[in-house]
C-alpha cells in the first residue's frame, strides 16, 4: 500500500531544534563543515555543528553503512566471537542528497537479494533516511539525466528550502519525527512554492549522460593513458561495492581478527590472483573494467546504471578524466 505524504513546514531557525529533538532518541548522521568549504557527513555531537548550505559533501554517506575498513569477526581456533562492529540505537542519515540516497538503493541491489551481507543490512535497516533536495546543484551534477535527483529519492522524508523555511514531505510511517510544535502543517501556497523550487533546482542542471550507449565505440583505451592509477575516482563513488579481506592474527595463539576495507578496480593488484595470475594486468583493461561495471555488466543484471551522476568523480580525478564526456564521445566529433 502506498504510504500518504504529511506536507509539513518549519522556520529555517528551527532546524536546529528540530535535530535536538531529533537527537534524544536517535544518533544523528549530518553534514558538517570542515574547513573553508568542504562538508562531511559525521555523527554529531551538537546540532549547532549541521551545516545546511553546501553543494554536496566531499564523501557520500556510503561509508556509515559500508565503511571504509571494518571488523567482521575475531577467531581462536575454530571459535568465531564477536561478529562484527555494532551500530547500537536507531540512527537518522540527516541531509542526505537525492543523488547519494539512489546510490545507497543501488548498493541495495549488491547486498540485498542474492547474496545478503548482514553489516551492511543491519545498518541499512537500522538507518532513517532524511533527505535534503538540491537548490543549488552544482556544474558536474548529471543526475536529471538518470532520474536520480536533484529532488526525488526514495528517504523516508525529503525537506526542500523554500528560502525562509523548510518544506518538509513524510510518509504516515515517520509522523512521529515531525510531530513537534515547530513543525507546522503546510499551506496551500507551501506546495506551490516547493514545486517551483523544485522545477528551478531542476532546470539549474544542464550536464546530460546519455544512456544505451556501445561501450565498445568508445575510445576508453586512449581515455585510459592519462590515468595515474589513484583509485580516487572510486574511491569516492556512492555506488562502488568492492571490499578486500584480509587477518590480522597472532599464529602462535592461533587467534586473531578479519576486517575487511575498501578495494578499488583501479588497483594493480585487484585481479591479481593466488598463483601470480593477473586478469588486469594492463591499466587500460582496469579502466575499461570500471566503465563496463557501471555502464553495462550492472545494468544487464539489475536494470539501470551503476552511477547516480553526483559528478564526485569528474570533481575530484586529479587528470581532468570526466565520466560523462567519455559516454556521450560521438565518432563524428573524434578528437583521438
Ligand atoms: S581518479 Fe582519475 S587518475 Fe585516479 S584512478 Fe580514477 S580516472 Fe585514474
Ligand atoms: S558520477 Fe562518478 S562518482 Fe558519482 S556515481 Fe557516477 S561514477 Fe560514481
């Protein structure tokens, strides 16, 4: 059954007492602002710490639900102990940006189903999600294009700024966490106003990936020689899943811990196998690896894109490699 939206506002000097009411029942994950301008998603401490105005954080919140190094278990002998790090109380991933929320559905798709990883579900299920819509997107965003923002996402609650106050859209399900007496019930002119704010977030977008597109025209032997190998790009991906295992263990008590941290495809050693096999040897076939991951080996299996077009990835590659440049390369403009 589909779940009713309670239309709701609240002054925008009132945020921060509703995230103190917030607070007393629930570990709040919120941007905060480290630095002149970069922003962060962290578990705070005050609410005088969330910082509201930001394009988006330097790192999506993937990491409070698939971190970046974790414990899995600890062994001694053939005994197993202590399966994993634990989340405790109920938590609220606050200001989430539309984009960042698709990417956790997409990390859904890997985790859920098929095979289930309990630490990554825990938390997910553990997790409100209060997303923060975009009003100002920035010159790499692409997510209109795979209808992954700048609005739209599947959180339990979506809040877009109307410039004095919030606009705040609920499902009946999380009434409780806008039933405060700061929090009003919107007007008629609330929701004209948030759909025109909507529609300017959207129109502000004008980078387009195009979709369906033959991986194999595409000139990503040649994209690849500028690329230094960093593993930034996927590194900071919301929607990139691989992990490497390793122990940390003392063999003369025959006991020790299994943790297990980020890996990229970019890495030399990522398909480098246990008898010196190395399926990716070349740095051009780990680059091809990524683009048909996300382009085209994901969507065959589960129906869309592996990308939610936040453009972290364009923004931060230290050579200028640019994601949606390299899709949308058309034979007729070659430069190579
Ligand atoms: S961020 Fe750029 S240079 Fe680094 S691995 Fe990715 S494409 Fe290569
Ligand atoms: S734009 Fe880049 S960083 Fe963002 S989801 Fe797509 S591939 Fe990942």
């Amino acid at each position: 059954m589909q779940n009713k939206i309670i239309k709701k506002v609240i002054k925008k000097d009132k945020i921060k007492n509703w995230i103190n009411e917030l607070m007393k029942n629930y570990k709040v994950i919120a941007p905060v602002k480290e630095g002149d301008e970069d922003v962060f998603f962290r578990i705070i401490k005050s609410a005088d710490d969330v910082c509201m105005d930001f394009q988006n954080t330097v790192l999506s919140p993937k990491e409070f639900f698939f971190p970046k190094s974790e414990k899995i278990f600890e062994f001694e002998g053939d005994e197993i102990s202590d399966s994993g790090s634990k989340i405790g109380r109920k938590r609220i991933l606050f200001g989430a940006r539309p984009c960042d929320v698709h990417g956790l559905t997409i990390l859904d798709n890997v985790y859920k189903g098929e095979f289930n990883d309990p630490y990554y579900l825990q938390r997910r299920e553990n997790t409100t999600i209060i997303s923060l819509a975009c009003s100002e997107p920035d010159e790499n965003c692409f997510c209109k294009s795979l209808g992954t923002g700048p609005v739209l996402c599947d959180a339990d609650i979506i809040i877009t700024d109307l410039g004095d106050r919030y606009f705040i859209e609920a499902k009946t399900d999380d009434v409780n966490l806008v039933n405060f007496d700061i929090i009003k019930e919107a007007a008629p002119g609330d929701v004209e106003l948030k759909d025109i704010k909507q529609k300017e977030s959207e129109d502000k977008i004008t980078r387009a990936i195009e979709l369906n597109k033959n991986l194999d025209d595409l000139h990503l032997e040649a994209e690849s020689r500028k690329c230094l190998g960093c593993g930034c790009c996927t590194y900071i991906c919301p929607t990139c899943t691989c992990f490497d295992v390793s122990d940390e263990s003392m063999i003369s008590k025959q006991k020790g811990k299994r943790f297990r941290c980020w890996d990229s495809c970019m890495f030399p050693s990522f398909a480098l196998l246990a008898g010196g096999e190395n399926t990716r040897e070349e740095k051009s076939d780990r680059f091809k690896q990524r683009f048909y991951h996300k382009f085209k080996y994901y969507p065959e299996k589960y129906g869309k894109v592996m990308c939610v077009g936040c453009g972290r990835c364009t923004r931060k590659c230290p050579v200028n490699t640019d994601v949606v440049k390299i899709i949308n390369y058309n034979k007729l403009d070659c430069n190579y």
